[in-house]
C-alpha cells in the first residue's frame, strides 16, 4: 500500500480520497474547507495541516482543483510547492485544466527531477463516489504504469491518452461531445411532452432507437424518469453547469489555437453561457432541460 497526500477534496477529489482510504492506504488530506477535510477524516484519512504537510513523505501526491490558474498557482508560483516535493513523489494532477497547464506544470516539474501526470477524470460524484471513474492520463508511460494500480482504486477506466496535456485535451474533447449530446437530448424530450408523450415512454423508445445515448441512457435530463440522477433531485449534486461552462471554454480555446472548426461547441458554449446567467450556475448541467421548458 503507499502514503498518499491529496490535496482538493470537495466534490470529486473527497469521495476519491475516501475510496483510497478504503482500499487500504495511507491518506493525508488538506483542502481549504474544514468541513470538507473532516468529512474524509471521518472515513480513516489523515489530516494535513497544510499543503506540503499533505506533500511531505508521500508516495503520490494527488490534487483535484477548480481550474489551471490555481493549479499553477499551487505548484508553481504563489505557493511554490515543487520546491517542497521529494523527487520521489509522483504528481498526479486530477484536475480538468487546459492542456497548455499542464506541459506548464510538467516542465516545471522537470527542472526539480519531479515527474508529473495529468489524470483528468470523466464519471461526475457518482462515479466518484462508486469508485467507477474514467482516468485520461497524459505523461511518460512509466510514470502511468507506476500510477495505474493507484487510479483504479478510484476508477474502473485508465487510459493512457499521450504525452503531458494529453489527457487534458482528451477529457475536453469528450465533456464538449457531453454538453452537446446532453442539449440535444432535453431538446428532443421537451418536444415530445410539448406535443402530449411521457418523457419516460419517449425516453424508452429512444433507448432503442438511433437516439440512444449516454445523456438518455444514465443521466436523464427529464424530472422523474429516472431514479437517483440529479432531475430528481431538483438538479442539485452532480456536475455543475459553471463547470461545464467552464470545459466548453477550454474546448473553445483549443479549437481556435487549431484552427479546428467546432460549431455545436460554439452553440453549446452559448446556450450553457445563457443557462447559467439565469440562475443554473450551481445546479446540475443537466438543468439545461429547463431552458426547453414554456413559459
């Protein structure tokens, strides 16, 4: 078993760190939140004092964090905690950043002797919370197969997607195909019900139909049809339209360094833009349903 510091445990990277608890290593926990911290040392983790209290003497350091800035913020600038990381430790960044973060913070790293991966995760709370995760894993191969064993205690899926950034740039591929094929599928819902069918009997028939998709299938976006996903739940828990938002920029910003052309990404930037300045910022992305609905 290894000695893991995690740093970020609200959400994703708390459920995360539980199950590492849970599958028998040593964890060590730090997030600015107390609340959060005491909910995993509730579970058997440690609690670390700091960020390199949760850095020192470990293993793996993991992080689960809002966005690039902070993660750079965190490992290379304000907080400088690469100058506090044994050469040992392997990084492994879980956070959904933009790819260029990442190879920032590799090559940071590089300088100290430390390596790093970026581990980016699809599967939202549930999938933290059941340990059924997805890890897109981008860095040197040797580094992933040393940090494979350690992500399947928290994901059944890890892929090794490339080089550094990699694994970036794959989750933001796949959440910019979630958004759009999520849109389309309360879109098509809502007119059914505008036009007299059961969103659940409608739901059914397009699971076995070309209609079938993942947003249809396991995270229905309609109240009620199906059990224990967020539009049963007043669209609370779940993954947050500010953060889906926040992906789609990701991913347009990739398209405009490539030069790729993404129009659905465009239009699914601009409707979840629209979402969340009508108040859906904190709900489920899946509240995208209520954009649909007559007034």
């Amino acid at each position: 078993m290894a000695s893991i510091g995690f740093i970020g445990v609200g959400n994703m990277g708390g459920p995360m760190a539980i199950n590492l608890v849970k599958a028998g290593h040593q964890v060590k926990v730090f997030d600015l939140s107390a609340e959060l911290v005491q909910q995993v040392v509730a579970q058997g983790a440690q609690r670390a004092a700091t960020v390199q209290d949760a850095a020192c003497d470990v293993d793996v350091l993991i992080s689960m964090l809002p966005s690039g800035q902070i993660v750079e913020d965190l490992y290379i600038h304000q907080t400088g905690l690469l100058d506090h990381i044994n050469p040992r430790t392997l990084v492994i960044d879980c956070s959904t950043i933009a790819p260029e973060n990442a190879i920032n913070l590799a090559q940071a790293a590089k300088v100290k002797d430390i390596v790093t991966l970026d581990a980016p995760v699809s599967g939202g709370v549930g999938g933290a919370k059941a340990g059924t995760l997805t890890f897109i894993v981008g860095g040197d191969k040797s580094a992933f197969e040393k940090a494979e064993p350690i992500l399947r205690n928290m994901g059944k899926s890890v892929f090794h997607a490339g080089n550094h950034g990699a694994g970036q740039m794959a989750k933001i591929c796949n959440n910019m195909l979630l958004a759009v094929h999520m849109i389309g599928t309360a879109e098509a819902l809502q007119l059914g019900v505008d036009n007299g069918l059961d969103p659940q009997v409608l739901s059914q028939i397009m699971l076995q139909s070309s209609g079938r998709n993942w947003s249809l299938e396991l995270y229905n976006p309609y109240p009620g049809v199906m059990p224990n996903v967020p539009a049963s739940n007043n669209y609370d828990g779940g993954f947050q339209t500010n953060l889906m938002n926040k992906d789609l920029g990701l991913a347009l910003e990739a398209a405009l360094k490539s030069q790729s052309s993404t129009p659905m990404g465009y239009l699914a930037k601009s409707l979840y833009g629209l979402h969340g300045r009508k108040g859906f910022g904190k709900k489920d992305f899946s509240s995208i349903q209520k954009m649909f609905e007559k007034d």
